[in-house]
C-alpha cells in the first residue's frame, strides 16, 4: 500500500554506538535523505542517515499518494521529476506501477503550458477530450475540462517498497535526533540523543524541518489529507489529477478508491493528524464534481506534509555560505518520483564538497 501505514520498517538497534567519524553524514531517513545516501554509496562514499523516527517514512515518504507524476509545475521540476520516474522503471522496476496518468484542465491556457512543457522535455504524451477521460473515471461527471493530457509512462509508486530499496544499500541508523551541529576541528560536529560523531559534510535532508538546525529561513509546510472511499474505480484506470479551480486527485488504491481534494492548510512541521473539517472540505468538493461518491462511506483517512521553499524551487545542492553543508529539501511533493535524480544531484554536490573543503 502506498498511504501512511505503509513505512519501512528495519530491525532497530538502540544500542549500536554511533562511528566517532565519518565522510557524510545525512540529517532525515526520507526519500531525499535515502536516496542522497544510495547515490553516494554507487559513487563509492562513505555516508551514514540519521532518522530520528523508528521507521522510514512516517511523516512526509510514507503518507503520500505515490503518485509517479512527471508532468510538474515548471520546467526545472518536470527535469527531475521525469528522469526520477525513467529511474525508478528501469532501476527500481518493482516499485512503480506503470498505470498511465491524466493531468485535466478547465483553463485552457494552464493546459497549453503544461503540453508545451511535455514538448520541450520530449515527455511522451497525447491531449485527450472529456470523453476519453470519463470513460475511465465516470464518476466525475462534473468536472469542467477544457483540455487533459494523457502521460501513458507515468504509475503509481510503493513507497514502502522504494524505501526499503534505498535502506539495502546504505547505512542507517534508527530513533537518533539531531540535536545541534557546529564546526569542529576542520570538521562538523554533530550532537545526537545517541552520542556524537564528526562528519566532513552534512547533507541537510529533513524535509519540513530543514533549516532548523542550522538556523536557516523556515521551509513553507502545508497539510493534506487523503481518503480511501469504497467505491470501485474502473479497471486499470490511470491517476488522474485535476488541475483546475477545484482541484483533485483519484487513483485506484487496491480495489477501491484513493482521494484528495487537495487541501493545502498552512502548518508548523509536526506529526500531521487528520483535522476535524478535513472530511467536510471532501465532500464539499465532491458532491458538485462526482455525485455518485458524495456520499460513500471512507475506509481510511490521514495526513500528511508537504515543504516548499518560497520560490517553489527545490534547494538542492551547496550551501553558499558553508563549505560543509549540502541541501536535500523543499521537495514540495515530488519526493517519490523525483527522489533518484534528486539523490544524484545532491551526491554530485557531496563530491564536490569533499573535494574542495580539504
């Protein structure tokens, strides 16, 4: 399952002793912090993740809707975006379900933008008309579509399975909090709830919490919530997202179906917990555009976070002010599919602080 029950889960050793030293050590077991690790790994680096949870993805990995979306908001996202997904497929095969996706629009300029983008990035694609779209999702008898664009490589991601991908190729160590990190000796210091140890480079990777250890500007978090209705999908019906002034997304989740009206509430960085009007917003959204789901029943609910930095832009790469950190952060929701590219981005910019800093 791809929701935020679905968390890797590897055997927890409290009482390992933390190295005293080691070449990279990475703030966040999620996907950017695993993945940074799993790249360095291939390019022959030493380098440990520091998770403070007791499991993989229990906040931001492991509560998404897995969706291997390509098709971004902007060019520079939809670079990474759809060289993670050709990874995932060819690197990581039983993590990604090839089912298709759609993207739809009730403006017609927005969707002109969007299959430009997918021109421009050779993204294979092909615009299809509101028929095509209801025939594979015929609930949603009352979207206004202007225009939709089918994405015939894009599926559905396992996040667990991604995860525990990512944790056989590195080193790992559960239930360990960041506490302070400062420079020492030539070094980096970081104190830790389990002990401390010196790390040459440190790749901040803690999603809605990054920047805070280094007292760097705040990442924008917001919260979502996700629901499972019992309501059948349409065999082998694609993703589909909605991008229009009622935006939503539906995929098929394990026979019934998997649903967000995009909510998008401002919040701290906090163990996201479903909020009580969140169900309300659901229907809301749902009784105008899918009458027939307005009132089915919801096998499950939950929350979950999303980090942006305030252009929209992921910080990937060397800090500019210190030669010893490297970001991993502000994924703002493309983590799953964007993450192996992410993890070679970032890995690059390991290198070449190792190289340059003795």
């Amino acid at each position: 399952m791809v929701n935020g029950s679905a968390c890797y889960k590897a055997p927890v050793d409290a009482g390992r002793e933390l190295p005293e030293w080691i070449d990279v050590a990475i703030v966040g077991g999620g996907f950017a912090g695993c993945a940074t690790a799993w790249a360095l790994a291939q390019r022959g680096v030493q380098a440990i993740v520091l998770e403070r949870e007791p499991e993989l993805g229990r906040q931001a990995s492991g509560r998404g809707a897995g969706l291997g979306r390509q098709l971004a908001e902007d060019d520079a996202t939809s670079r990474l975006t759809s060289q993670g997904a050709a990874m995932l497929r060819e690197r990581f095969p039983k993590v990604w379900s090839r089912t298709g996706g759609v993207l739809s629009f009730d403006d017609a300029h927005r969707a002109q933008a969007y299959i430009a983008r997918a021109q421009r990035l050779a993204i294979a694609h092909e615009v299809i008309d509101h028929r095509r779209l209801l025939a594979r999702w015929p609930a949603l008898t009352g979207l206004t579509i202007a225009s939709a664009i089918h994405v015939p490589d894009d599926g559905v991601i396992d996040a667990r399975a991604l995860l525990s991908a990512f944790a056989e190729a590195i080193t790992l160590a559960h239930d360990v909090s960041v506490v302070r990190i400062s420079d020492h000796r030539g070094g980096v210091r970081l104190e830790t709830t389990r002990g401390t140890l010196e790390a040459r480079v440190v790749v901040d990777a803690a999603g809605a919490w990054a920047g805070l250890l280094t007292d760097d500007p705040p990442l924008e978090s917001y919260k979502r919530h996700l629901f499972v209705l019992e309501a059948a999908p349409q065999p082998n019906a694609p993703y589909l997202w909605h991008l229009g002034t009622s935006e939503l997304y539906v995929r098929d989740e394990a026979g019934a179906t998997l649903v967000s009206a995009c909510d998008s509430e401002p919040t701290p960085p906090i163990d996201q917990q479903p909020s009580p009007g969140a169900e309300a917003l659901l229907r809301a959204r749902l009784s105008p555009l899918a009458p027939a789901w307005a009132d089915v029943p919801i096998a499950r609910r939950w929350a979950c976070q999303r980090a942006f930095t305030p252009d929209r832009q992921m910080r990937l790469g060397r800090d500019p002010r210190r030669p010893w950190l490297v970001w991993a952060a502000g994924l703002g929701g493309h983590g799953a599919t964007a993450s192996p590219a992410v993890g070679g981005v970032v890995a690059d910019a390991v290198l070449e602080a190792l190289a340059t800093r003795y």
